[in-house]
C-alpha cells in the first residue's frame, strides 16, 4: 500500500505540505516520481530529487497517487508518457488526489470523463484547453468521486485531510488547524 507523489517541473510545494505530513504522520509508504531521474524544481524553488521515474516504477505498487499543481503546466502539454502513467495507475483503480490545475493532467490522461471535479482553473481556461467537461465541473473547495479527490488549490490542508480519511489513514485531523 504505497502512495505515489508525482514530481514535475513547477510543481506547488505548499500543496503537498499537509498531505506529506499526513501520510508520514500515519506511517503511510511513499514515494517520490518524477518524469526522469533529474532534480525537479518546485514553483517556489524547492529542489527535490524523485526516487524513481514514471518510466521505472510499477503502477500495481501504488494504491494510491498524489498530484500537485503547477504554476504554469505549459510544459507538460505534450508529455505523453505522464498521461500514459496517470491512466496505468487509474486502471488499477488506484485513489489518485489531484489539487489545484492537477486536475487538468487527469482529464488529458482521460481519467475525468465521468467524474464529477473541481479545479483551480477558471472557465475560461477549462474551455480553452477542451479536455474538461463543464457538465461535471463542481464548483466546490474539493469533490470526491470514485476514487478521484480533486480540490482547488487553496484548500490544501481539506485536500490533504479528505485524502487521509478516503484512505482511511490513523491521523490527526486536528494537527492543522
């Protein structure tokens, strides 16, 4: 029962913060991918080395998968093989949270299609890059459907303790407050 936590390129540090701590606080195993083996740079310049890759670690391992926003995902457009993961990982019905503009890279991996979501991304935005479905946009701090826990980017610590409990981790939800 190991949680992945992707690691790309801008990735938001502080939306991890909690969700880090609540994981180690319950003893949960993780670990850190990245999309090669390089140092990845957070959006506030947090270097992190990831302990495996999307191309090396085996999807039937997690049970679980982070993602964090990216302050600008421009970059991660065309990176297929991270699409590819997120779908390898969602087909072994893996819980994935995905906060802020990370629900973006579920919806291009294909992962959002019938799934009630929220998201950090304004209309505007969901339109213009036309992998979202408007019609299952929830307007909320976070939703969780069937195993996909999506949140707005501001509500990070609801994020992290609704993540906790799906999991049905022994944490304290107090902690955060």
């Amino acid at each position: 029962m190991t949680t992945g936590i992707l690691l790309y390129p801008r990735f938001s540090e502080y939306e991890l913060s909690v969700v880090l701590s609540v994981l180690t606080q319950a003893n949960q195993p993780k670990v850190f991918i990245g999309l090669n083996h390089e140092p990845v740079k957070g959006e506030a310049g947090l270097i992190c080395l990831p302990e495996r890759n999307i191309h090396d670690v085996d999807p039937e391992v997690l049970t679980s998968l982070i993602l964090p926003g990216v302050d600008d995902f421009q970059h991660l457009l065309d990176e297929k093989p991270l699409f590819e993961f997120i779908r390898s990982v969602y087909e072994r019905d893996a819980v994935i949270g995905a906060i802020s503009s990370a629900p973006f890279l579920l919806a291009k991996a294909g992962v959002l299609l019938d799934r009630n979501y929220t998201t950090g991304i304004s209309r505007q935005g969901r339109q213009f890059l036309g992998v979202f479905s408007e019609k299952s946009y929830v307007d909320a701090p976070y939703v969780f459907d069937r195993g996909i826990l999506t949140a707005k980017g501001a509500y990070f610590i609801d994020f992290a303790n609704k993540f906790g409990q799906v999991l049905e981790l022994d944490f304290n939800r107090n902690w955060y407050r």
